[in-house]
C-alpha cells in the first residue's frame, strides 16, 4: 500500500461534492470489500441472540424489559388517574395516587449504572458510551448521517456514511457529546497501545508513518460536519457476526434508556478504574474495536455504510420501539422468535 492508494480512499470519503462516479465507485467499494450479502431476517436475529447471549448482556436485556413492562404498567393507570384527577382537582386522595405513581415512573427511568461513583456518576456513565464491542460478535457504531454527497442523476444528496470507533471521532468539547466527522488520527495512535506488536493494525500504522511521516501529515477523512450520535433516528449501525463466521450490519437507534442503563451496569465492572481515576486512566479498559465490515480501500479503520442502498433495498433494521420490543419479549418468552423486532431500513429527511 503506498501513499497514492490511501490518498485516493481518503479522497473518495471524505469529498463534500463527489461526482456522480465517484460516489458510486465509494458505493462499490463498500458493496464488494464487505464480503457479505443480506441474510434472511431469521438468520439476522439468530445471530442476534447468539451474539447477546456470548456477550453476557441476556440478564440484562431481561431486567430492561422488565423495567419497560413495569413502566407501561404504572403508566396506564397514571393515565386514567389523572384523566379523573382533571375532573375533580380537590380529591386528595388521588393527587396522592398520583404523586405515587410519579415517583415509579421516575425510578423505572432511573440511570443505576456507575452509582457507586457518586458525583462522577455521570462522568463514568459517558466513558462506557465509548464502548463498541458488547461482546466477541457484536459491535454498535455512531454514524455521520450528513447529507454531504450529491447524485447528478437524481440531484439527491446522500449521507456520508461514514463510521469511527468513537474514540477516534473529533470532539471539539470532550465534556460535551458532540462529534465532528474527521479523523483524530492522535488518539488512533493511543489506541494502538491496546493492541499487540503482530497485529495487523500495528502494520498498517508502521506504513501509514512511511507513506505520510508524522501524523500531522496523514490524511484528513470525514465530511467536517458535526452531530450528535446519541438521537434518535437510525444515527447508529450494528454488526454482527453470523454462525459461518461472516459479519452482517444494520441500521440501529440507540439503545432505549432502560436497556442502555442495565448494560452499562455489566460494562461498568469490566472497562472502568478505581474510583478516583486519573484523566490518563479513564478510557484505558475500553477496547479498540474498528468496524468489521464496509471497509474502505486500504483503510481497516474506517467504514462506510451505503445508508441510502440499505434503505432502497428494505435493509432490516432496529428502531427504539424494537429493542423495547426485543428486552421485553425476552424477559417474558426467553430468545424465542425475535424476527418481529426487527423493521425495514426507512428513509428519513434529514
């Protein structure tokens, strides 16, 4: 691999205004580097459940769903109470019914993961969203949805698709949760502390130093814009591998608070310090996991999903309502038939 080639790739992501052929060379690039084709739903969802159950996450994917059923619950009477409270607002009675019911509300919601930090709880909390592996065969990644591409045939823009471990997104705020889409080559370089000396990673890094020297030198990639991974709308894609070995990706939303938090909880254990870390000690246990599919031409670090081709070709996909869906049919049937959770890739306007 030489300069020439990587130049190339990194041309080919990151050009705000790509041409219609180049554009849809990056689209082919990505459809044949990937290595795999779209598995029937059933085989989706097994993967799924394997890659859950090897990960360690079923207990909690069971106590979220429990925690959603107990909040539908309380919530449906907290409706009829209070439709009766709006008829007479003197019974005082029922305004304590619904102070009750409130204080449940609030506590189902409630984030329990990384309690034990106090006021750093939600500091620690943050560090775990840095998390993309849950597990050997499972991997969720933010998504820069920026409509950055243009198609001279239709004059439809298409997202940048682009997707980052997220330790190696720019944050111009580390405090805030705020991703630009470019490269920050200096923490890849951190993060290669975490891999071994034969890995073929390390490799890659030693020619990317003799095609491009210090790293200040090295290539910029990304659209430039800027988002917020966290929000609803299928700003997430995850992978997962299949029983023969191969890896799949969808669409995904983030994780509904409640399944979020019970995760976290596991993961707090397992990635994070001491409770008084250090700023140097804080993202030391969390893994390195680069995409496993949709790499770009000579860049293993980096993948671009064809967002649009999934959507035009009804690509499953995981809403929030699904992994609600998903937490509690598991916590009540087991990892039975999870198909129906599943939903078909949608066009959203961005």
């Amino acid at each position: 691999m030489d300069a020439a080639t990587i130049s190339a790739a990194a041309a080919a992501i990151s050009s705000p205004f790509a041409t219609r052929s180049t554009a849809s060379a990056a689209l082919a690039i990505a459809l044949d580097d990937s290595k795999t084709s779209l598995r029937t739903l059933k085989t989706l969802a097994s993967a799924l459940q394997t890659a859950l159950g090897l990960g360690g996450y079923l207990p909690a994917l069971i106590s979220a769903g429990e925690r959603m059923m107990i909040y539908n619950d309380i919530n449906r009477e907290y409706v009829s109470a209070l439709d009766a409270a709006m008829e007479d607002r003197n019974d005082d009675q029922l305004q304590l019914q619904l102070y009750v019911m409130e204080t449940a509300l609030q506590l189902t919601t409630e984030e329990n993961a990384c309690r034990e930090y106090g006021p750093q709880q939600t500091a620690m909390m943050r560090i775990l969203d840095y998390v993309n592996a849950f597990g050997p065969r499972l991997r969720i990644y933010p998504v820069c949805r920026a409509k950055t591409t243009i198609n001279k045939f239709s004059n439809h823009k298409t997202s940048c698709g682009i997707a980052l471990p997220s330790r190696l997104w720019t944050q111009p705020d580390p405090t805030s949760w705020k991703f630009v889409c470019k490269i920050n080559w200096s923490a890849f370089i951190k993060e290669l502390q975490k891999i071994p000396d034969n890995d073929p990673l390390q490799r890659w890094a030693e020619q990317m130093h003799h095609a491009y020297g210090p790293i200040q030198n090295w290539p910029n990639i990304g659209c430039g814009a800027s988002f917020y991974p966290n929000i609803d709308g299928g700003t997430m894609v995850a992978e997962v591998q299949c029983e023969d070995g191969t890896w799949e990706a969808f669409a995904t939303d983030p994780l509904p608070l409640e399944l979020a938090d019970e995760i976290k909880q596991v993961q707090a254990s397992e990635f994070l310090p001491g409770p008084q870390p250090g700023p140097d000690d804080r993202h030391k246990d969390i893994p390195f996991s680069p995409p496993m599919t949709h790499h770009q031409h000579g860049l293993p670090i980096i993948a671009r999903y064809p967002l649009e081709e999934w959507e035009r070709m009804n690509r499953p996909c995981l809403t929030v309502k699904g992994w609600c869906k998903l937490a509690m049919i598991t916590s009540t049937r087991g990892m039975g038939n999870i198909q129906s959770c599943f939903e078909v890739t949608r066009r959203q306007e961005r």
